[in-house]
C-alpha cells in the first residue's frame, strides 16, 4: 500500500455532504488493498487496532475531541460484529452486516441506527453497497468474497492505523507526565515525610533527607508543568526511582536505628532478654504512640519553620490525590490533561473577583459557581450527587464561559443539565475542552495558565 495514502485525522461531519466525500475518498484509497484479504495480516492488524480501541474506550484521548462513547460503540462493533479476520486486510474492511436485531442481543445496541450514525459522523464507518431498504446482510461466511454482503464497513481503520498508533503514544506519553509518575513519586515523598516526622529536631541525616525530599518535589511540579515532551517524561521516570530508593534507604536507616538504640553500645549481639518482646499489637500501639508523641507536643514546642508547613501541605496533597485519583481510568480525562485547580482562574476569568476557587475547591464553591453562572442550586446539588463534585464545578465553570461569551441559547441551567447527561452517557471529554482553554490563554508554549493570572487579571480591570 502508497504510504501517503493514509487518513491523518479524524473529523466530526455533521453535513451529509462531508460524510459523503469522506465516503468516497476511502473508497478510492481502499483500492489498493486486495480484494480478498491474507488471515494472518488481518489478525495481527486486528489485534493491534482493538488494544488501541479498547484502551481509549476505557480511558477516550484528550488531545481529540472524540467522546468516550463513540470509542465504545466502535469497540464493541469491531470486537464482537466485524469479527473476520480476513476482512481486515481486505478491500472492503470489517463489516458491521448484522441484523439491528442482533445487534440487539450481541452488544447491547436498543437503537442501532443511532449508533451507527454517531460512528459515520466521526467517519469511522462508510457505507458498503447499502440495500434501498436499509438492509444489512453479509452473504456466506464460508465464502471470502463481499461482493454481495450489505451494511457498513470499518475501512477507515485500516487507512487510520498510523495515526491511531501515534495517538496512542501521545495520550501514553501524557498519562506518564500529568498522572502515573507524578502519582508515584507524590506516593513515595509523602511516605518519606511521614517517616521523617518524629525525628524533626536534633537528627543531621533527617534535615539532608528531607531537603533532598524538597528538591525532588520540586523538580515533580517543575517538570508537570512542562509541556508535554519525551525529556520531561524522562526526568520524572528518573526522579520517580530517586523518590522510591530514598525512601527504602529511609525506611533502613530508621529500622536500624531503633535496633541500635535497643543494643548497648560496643556489643553488636542480640542478647533476647535484653528487649521487650512486642506482640503484634503491642508493636503496632508503639509506632501509633510515637506519631502521636510527636503530635501531642505544646503549641510553643511545635515548629513552625517552612519545613513543617511543607510537610502538612505534602500530606494534605496526598490525601487530595488519593480521593480525585480514585478513577484510575481517567474518563474525562481531567488528570491526562494536566489540569489543577490552580489554573481555574486564568482558564475560566469570569470568575475573577466573584469567586476563589481554592486548592481544594468543594461544595461551597460549586454552588457559589452555579449562583454566579444562573445555575439552579437544585441542579448544581444533582450534578454533585451523580458526577462528584469536582466534575460538577468543572462543568459549571464551561457553563458560566459560554454564559460570559454569549454562547448558550436556552438557559445555564438547562446547559448544565445537558452537560451531566453527556458526561453521564459518555459523550463529555472535558480533558480535550481544559487543553482548549490552556492553549487559548497560553498559546502553544510550556507555561501553566496558572502563571497567566496576573496578566489577566490586569488587562480585565
């Protein structure tokens, strides 16, 4: 096959006209595939587009606007309809030649008409050789010719198998940057402190550790904040291994250092009568009671050096990342992003000087969002129950854009509404809308929004 004939893109046509050429053009580029297709090539090609499929219909790519929904449906039609290997190298593609009625029974399609024309509206399907009636049928499936099969062929995947590659490199290469190694390495620093904790004065080793803690931290939300790239991708695998061995050396050296503390000094043998023998109970109390002892301390006693509010805020980050990381699939995306609420403001500037949407943005700030954007409190509480309130803010914070823009025809509220029941059906790929708002307020270069609040603030007032 010419390498140049390939699909680049894929594309929402919502003008039949469009659908038609596209249509046609895959017609064209699919002459120079055989008429009848070799088995194994067919497996292998299959095989590899389904992981891809599959994977982005759990967690759908951000960087297109393509919804979740729509990655289901080819999933489905692709795993358990067009299911003929030899079809994947053929001129006619896979087919979807199956009855609406099992369709029904096979993958769950109630309305198959719709959710055939959601997938020819994204140009994932054309028509082959369609009935006047709108029937669809295969022919013989002993037979490798299609000539006299009817229905809707998946050949677009074929010619979009680069691109999909490469798509599926992206969206990994993001998930590594914005949410796998940043995770890990917040994972294993918030570990560290918490073993560094009670030995916060008088300990040389514990003051080097925690500045090296400190450094790599840092480095983590420097490199986050990059644009996506390979070398930054790099350098937080690598800090992520950093973090990790710094803390099993922590975790050594403080082990050891209560056996020593337990040995008299000059004799390295374990006399048994010498210690306490813990049950496991009693073991467990003890490290409670130490982190507790260090807890229970005067208020004039505590430090309130930069070191210890560092180490609430790494904790208190932790907590945060372990309750909105609890969707390890990302299906909107938001993590993939690299979306943090420090963005908020530069992304969404209605709000300046109405509301603060802090670090930690919960209820009390959606509803004052939705008061703000003409919301119904009702429907913003309804919006928290079904999709978690964080999702719900963000959906009233693109409510109240396209309300300050003039975008909205009927109501906010009701835009609102629209908003949970696409996130609810799978069809909301909010990921891909906060990466259009970041690239409208900061061009194409490596700055967070979050460092375009000033300027924004200035040029509004």
């Amino acid at each position: 096959m010419v390498e140049t004939e390939r699909l680049t893109m894929i594309t929402f046509m919502e003008d039949p006209l469009d659908r038609a050429r596209h249509a046609a053009r895959v017609s064209k580029m699919m002459r120079a595939f055989g008429h009848t297709g070799a088995e194994n090539a067919g497996r292998e090609r299959r095989r590899k587009l389904l992981d891809i499929i599959e994977t982005f219909a759990r967690m759908p790519p951000v960087t297109i606007d393509v919804p979740r929904i729509v990655w289901r449906d080819l999933y489905d039609a692709a795993a358990s309809i067009a299911a003929m290997n030899i079809d994947w190298d053929s001129r006619c593609g896979p087919l979807i030649a199956a009855s609406n009625d099992h369709l029904k029974c096979r993958i769950g399609w109630t309305a198959a008409r719709k959710n055939i024309r959601r997938l020819a509206e994204y140009g994932l399907i054309i028509p082959h050789c369609l009935a006047g009636n709108g029937k669809r049928f295969l022919g013989s499936r002993d037979s490798e010719d299609r000539s006299d099969a009817s229905g809707w062929s998946l050949a677009p995947l074929l010619l979009l198998e680069d691109y999909l590659t490469q798509l599926a490199a992206t969206e990994k290469a993001l998930a590594a940057q914005n949410l796998i190694l940043p995770n890990q390495i917040r994972r294993a620093t918030s570990s560290a402190y918490r073993l560094l904790r009670p030995f916060e004065q008088g300990h040389l080793w514990a003051d080097k550790a925690r500045k090296k803690l400190d450094a790599i931290a840092a480095a983590r939300r420097t490199y986050q904040r990059r644009k996506g790239s390979m070398d930054a991708i790099a350098v937080l695998g690598r800090l992520a291994e950093v973090a990790t061995r710094l803390l099993d050396r922590l975790s050594e050296r403080i082990s050891l250092d209560d056996i020593a503390s337990l040995t008299p000094s000059g004799d390295t043998r374990v006399r048994r009568d010498g210690h306490h023998q813990y049950s496991p109970e009693e073991a467990l109390e003890s490290v409670y009671g130490l982190a507790e002892g260090a807890c229970r301390r005067e208020p004039d006693d505590v430090r309130t050096t930069p070191d210890a509010d560092r180490v609430k805020q790494e904790t208190a980050d932790a907590c945060q990342n372990a309750q909105v990381s609890a969707d390890a699939n990302d299906v909107y995306g938001i993590h993939r992003s690299g979306f943090v609420w420090a963005e908020a403001p530069a992304l969404f500037p209605f709000i300046d000087g109405m509301v603060e949407i802090g670090t930690r943005p919960g209820l009390t700030e959606l509803h004052e969002v939705a008061r703000v954007c003409q919301i119904g409190q009702a429907t913003a509480a309804r919006a928290s129950a079904t999709l978690g309130t964080g999702i719900a803010l963000l959906c009233a914070l693109i409510t109240g854009h396209h309300l300050a823009n003039g975008q909205i025809r009927k109501t906010p509220d009701a835009y609102m509404q629209a908003l949970v029941r696409r996130a609810r059906s799978g069809e909301l790929n909010l990921g891909h809308t906060l990466l259009g708002r970041r690239k409208a307020v900061c061009g194409q270069g490596d700055t967070r929004a979050s460092k375009m609040r000033i300027s924004l603030r200035s040029s509004l007032h």
